[in-house]
C-alpha cells in the first residue's frame, strides 16, 4: 500500500505541475514574422491568436493575395514556435520523459 501512496501523491503533484505549466503557457506570447518582419503574427502558448501586425508599406490593394499569404506564412512560423516552446516545458515537466507520439495532456 506504501507504493500506491506514493503513486498517489506523485499524480497529484504532477497534476499541480501541469495547471502551473498550463497558466504559464496561456501567459507566454510567441511572434512569428513573414516578409522579413513586415507580417507578425504572435500567439498564445496555448495557439490563441492574439495581434497582427502588418507594416504599412506593403498595404496595396492590387496585391491582397501576397498580403494573405504572408499573413498565413506568420500564423505558421509562430505556431511553430508554440509547439517548441509547450515541448520544451513539456520535457522540463516530465524530467525528460519521452513520452508517445500522439500522447495528448489536457490542453
């Protein structure tokens, strides 16, 4: 039985550590950038999208398709680095514990 407490309290600390991760993710902001910084786009640790930034000088009208797909490219480099950044929390929470592909923590 002296296992199975020691089981116990380690879920629960490891459960006191994932809310603390989770509130530190949704705090931490990431930016991605397309056209060498003219399109930012920065994101939550949790992928929330939360500014777009989009120089001026690249607003023509004739060319909204370029614009949009910048706009896509940003979106793309900053949840990239979302992903890298809750992997590396991820791999600081699990003490380096490889965890299965596809493995999903509430979040």
């Amino acid at each position: 039985m002296k296992n199975l407490g020691q089981m116990m309290k380690q879920a629960q600390e490891m459960q006191a550590k994932m809310a603390e991760m989770q509130q530190k993710l949704s705090e931490a902001e990431m930016t991605g950038a397309s056209g060498g910084g003219m399109v930012q786009v920065t994101m939550s640790g949790k992928g929330e999208l939360r500014a777009v930034k989009i120089d001026p000088k690249i607003v023509d009208p004739g060319e909204v398709e370029v614009l949009e797909d910048l706009i896509v490219a940003a979106a793309a480099d900053a949840k990239a680095k979302v992903e890298a950044h809750v992997a590396e929390e991820m791999k600081k929470l699990t003490g380096g514990l490889n965890l299965p592909a596809g493995f999903q923590l509430p979040f």
